[in-house]
C-alpha cells in the first residue's frame, strides 16, 4: 500500500494539481487586496463614500452583514475575469495542429480479397 501510494503522489498530475493549488491561494490573497484596496475604495467613492464592509442588518442580536458578501461577489467576478483572461490567451499561444492528410483511399479488403480470390481462380484453370 505504500508503494501504490508513493506513485501514486509521484504522478504528475498529482504534483501539478498541488502547485495550482498554492499558486491559485497566493493569487487570491492578490487579487483580495487589489479588490479590497484599490477596487472597492473607488467604487465607494464613485457611489459617495459607501463602505461596502459596513454595510449591515441587525435583527435581533444578529448582524447580517450583507456588505462583506457583496465584496465576496466582487472578488470572485474578478478572479473569474483575470482566470478567463489568462485561459484564453494560454489557448491563444498553443500552437495549432495542422491536421494530418487522410490515409489514400483505396480499395477496401473485400475488394482486395475477391481481386486474390479471382487471381488464384485464374492461375489453377
């Protein structure tokens, strides 16, 4: 069992799949802070002043603090953004396969074997 398990994290996808995964939280700490400093201070200021963090229901002892899921929204819609951005100019420098020629067309095997059967028909008479 530890055999199948050392191949099994020896594999390549599951080593790549673990650097997407640290790579991608790195990236979400970036793009975190350029939503939260840099974004979401402008949006506020466009709307006159807003802090989305703020903003809050209470009900009861409860507070429902719907500015931090509206800025959650926002991160999202951008790391989406800049994922798409980065897929389609990835796919965009893949280099494209001419596709290969066709094999010639020929004569099928029935037609190859009643051509040897008719060749030996021939050769006996």
């Amino acid at each position: 069992m530890v055999k199948e398990f050392k191949a099994f994290i020896a594999k390549g996808n599951v080593l790549d799949l673990a650097v997407a995964v640290i790579i991608g939280g790195a990236f979400g700490a970036i793009v975190t802070s350029l939503v939260n400093d840099i974004i979401m201070p402008l949006i506020g200021v466009i709307l006159g002043g807003t802090d989305f963090t703020t903003l809050a229901i209470t009900v009861g002892d409860a507070s429902i603090t719907y500015g931090n899921f509206i800025q959650a929204i926002i991160n999202f819609l951008i790391i989406a953004f800049v994922i798409f951005m980065i897929v389609r100019s990835a796919n965009g420098m893949k280099k494209k396969e001419e596709p290969k020629p066709a094999a010639p067309k020929g004569p099928s095997a029935e037609d190859l074997l009643a051509e040897i059967r008719d060749l030996l028909k021939s050769q006996n008479s």
